[in-house]
C-alpha cells in the first residue's frame, strides 16, 4: 500500500523532480541537437541550452530544500512511493517538454524568415502545372543569367536563396509546389516549363540558364536536367536520393507533431521513389566519345542532416560540398550555402 507522508510533501517532490526533469531534458536537446526538444534555438549558441538546463534543475533543488528544510531529517516516502512520483514528474515533463518546443518551434522560424528582407515584387508565372514567382534584379541592363528555383515538397522554402541570387544579379524563378504540381508524372513538366518561360525573356540570356533544386526538388532537378540541354549547370542542395529510416533523428530538425506527419507522408516517399534521380544522375555526364562538354553539377549535403542520407555518386561528373554544423530544414538558409550557391552560379552561368 501506498504512503506519500503528506499531500505537501509530494507536491513539492513531484515539483523537484519535473524541473530536474525538464532541465535535463534541455541539456540532452543541446547535447544531441534535438530541435524538436529544444525551448530556444541552441544551434548558434549552444551555452544558453545548457545555462537553462542547469538554471531549472537548480531552480527545483532550491525550491523543495527551501520549502521543506524541515522534513528533510524525517521520515518520508518509501522507494516505490518515490519511484512513482519521480516516474509520472519525468513522463509529465518529457510531455511538456514536446508541446512546448512544438509551440516555440514555429515562433523560431518566424523570426527567422522575419530576417530575410522582403524581395522586389514578384511577377506571378504559369509553369505547365504548377505556379511561379518571376523575380528580377532592378534595372537590368544586359542579357542576363537565370535560374529556377525547386523547393522541396512538402513546400520546404527557397525565399531566401532567392533573395541572395536576386541581389547578386541573377534573374530568379521561384517555383510554389503544391500536392498537384508535385504530382507524378505532372511534376515532370515544370522544369522544361520554367526554361522555356525564362528563355523567352528578352533581358535574360537563354544561354545561361541554370536550375537548383531542395529536397525532392534536388531530385526533380537531377532528373529533369538530365535530358535538358538548354540547362547548362545544376544544383541540388540535399537531394533525397537515399531515404533515412524514420527514427530520434527527426527531432533533430523538427518538433515531434511534425517528425510524425513527415514520418508517415506517403505522398513524399511515392515521389522519390518515382523521380529515380539515382538511375539519371549518371546521365549529366555525357557519353565517352561525343563533343558534348559535360554540364557543371554541384550537390550541396548538410553535415548535421538527419533526414537523407548522402549516397556514392562516383560516376557523376559533381562537385560535392558539405556544410559543416547545417541540417536539412536550415541547410538552403545557412550563410556559407547560400554564398557558395551564388559564387558558383556566377562562376559557371
């Protein structure tokens, strides 16, 4: 039979142990870059993690020894009355500590995208089945290059790779995924649809037209790109050519509401599995014995990605990078990505 002493005494017990509780769990989010567990963003300054960590744990210490200085020599629960309130106090703030990070996560991005300053107007485009945003640097004043812009899907955003390019002088069409558009086979007119779009223009060089896919985008650019030759040089940042198995890894990029939803989207993993970007990535590479000259061909990978993994592409003719301390959802965003994109835009456009 169960004896807790005293109403008080638990409450201050259960007290203690969900702050230690909670605070340790901000300093495993810090440890192990879980984002999805995170109350702050820890990635750019980690020390706040561990301070409020620390800072709650000490708070709940502080808080049970203040209030019960004078229970502490006498006789209190026994092991399975502890071990109860310990267990519902740690399983009470490992909940609190997934709806929490789920509410904050969303206000994070936010003021992420709340830095990105807002782009010249946009000139809305038909793209075959899907939608696009036309953005062009002010006063252009020669022929000059462009790019279309792949978002992942579900809509995984490029505003502020388009941002960057814009600014750097480039013509930029920023394609709007949605369930239909990334459809298969429909998906497969997008790309041509964009070239011949931004071909036309008369203040754009069709010779130097240049696509950069994201995520499944990275996949349809491989694709699409392989049998286009007005493409003359492809990026694809994180490209989903090799699935990873759903796991604790996802919190690492998302909050747990989010990690389930992308878990179990099937439309996603239909659509890799569609593109086959693997079996065309050799197909950049133009045959042994032909004039053709092989195409520039970039695959951007985030160190911390834990949502795709990097496969061997030996064979490919790409250059390949990896950005140290990005993930999956933050790599287009990361300053040295977005430099290195444009730098070699410039470079081979």
């Amino acid at each position: 039979m169960l004896y807790f002493v005293s109403a008080e005494l638990s409450l201050c017990y259960l007290l203690f142990a969900f702050l230690s509780a909670l605070g340790a769990l901000q300093v495993v989010a810090v440890r192990y870059r879980l984002d999805g567990l995170a109350f702050l963003n820890y990635l750019e300054r980690p020390r706040r993690g561990y301070l409020l960590g620390a800072g709650l744990a000490l708070a709940g210490a502080l808080a049970f020894f203040v209030s019960q200085w004078a229970m502490i020599f006498a006789p209190g629960p026994a092991g399975a009355e502890l071990t109860l309130l310990f267990g519902a106090a740690a399983l009470f703030a490992l909940l609190v500590t997934l709806v929490l990070a789920s509410v904050l996560q969303p206000r994070r991005a936010r003021q992420h995208q709340a830095v990105v300053h807002s782009l010249a107007s946009a000139q809305a485009q038909a793209l075959g089945p899907a939608r696009g945003c036309l953005y062009v640097p002010e006063n252009p004043a020669a022929p000059l290059p462009a790019v279309c812009l792949l978002p992942g899907f579900p809509p995984l955003g490029l505003t502020a790779m388009a941002q960057h390019l814009v600014e750097q002088g480039l013509v930029v069409l920023l394609v709007e995924p949605d369930g239909e558009s990334y459809s298969y086979p429909a998906v497969l007119a997008v790309l041509p649809a964009a070239v011949a779009l931004l071909s036309k223009l008369p203040y754009v060089d069709p010779r130097r037209l240049g696509v950069l896919g994201y995520d499944l985008g990275g996949d349809l650019a491989i694709r699409a790109a392989s049998v286009d030759r007005l493409v003359k040089a492809v990026v694809a940042v994180a490209p989903v050519l090799g699935q990873v198995p759903p796991g604790l890894q996802l919190l690492r990029e998302m909050s747990y509401p989010h990690a389930v939803r992308w878990a179990h989207d099937r439309r996603r993993e239909a659509l890799r599995a569609e593109l086959t970007a693997l079996e065309y990535g050799a197909k950049m590479v133009p045959p042994s014995g032909t004039r053709t000259v092989p195409r520039p061909f970039l695959l951007i990978y985030g160190a911390e990605d834990g949502l795709v993994a990097r496969v061997p592409v030996e064979g490919w003719g790409a250059e390949q990078m990896i950005i140290q301390g990005a993930s999956h959802l933050h790599l287009p965003d990361h300053p040295l990505t977005l430099e290195t994109v444009a730098q070699w835009l410039k470079e081979h456009l």
